[in-house]
C-alpha cells in the first residue's frame, strides 16, 4: 500500500462523499447500503494511488473507446 503522503490529496472529500450516501439510501433501500458499506474498501480503493495515474484511474474512456 502507499504512503498517505504519495495518495491523492483530494482524497478524503470522496470518502466523505461516500459515507454520505449509505445513509440516504438506509431509509429507502437498506440491502444496497449495506452492500454498499461491505464493498467500501473495493470502491474506493483507487483513492490510494498515486496523483500521477490518477486521471486515467478516474476516466472510463479507454474502455469506452475499446468497446
């Protein structure tokens, strides 16, 4: 794993974001929030890489293009 330092600064507003929506959904929808808490670690997981891979981490586009 990289070092806090080395991970994307804006990192901590996404898991905030995140932590946001299992619980607007709790009411109306409580299996997708908790299948949505339980696959955290998944979802997130591209907030640890490196700032510099982050673009192409965050675009869908090659996929796209190669579909």
């Amino acid at each position: 794993m990289t070092s806090p330092t080395a991970s994307q600064p804006d990192s901590q507003p996404v898991h905030a974001q995140f932590g946001r929506v299992p619980e607007a959904l709790d009411g109306k929808l409580p299996a997708v929030a908790a299948h949505l808490v339980a696959a955290r670690p998944d979802i997130l997981a591209f907030t640890a890489f490196p700032k510099a891979i982050s673009r192409q981490i965050w675009s869908g586009n090659p996929q796209e293009r190669l579909n």
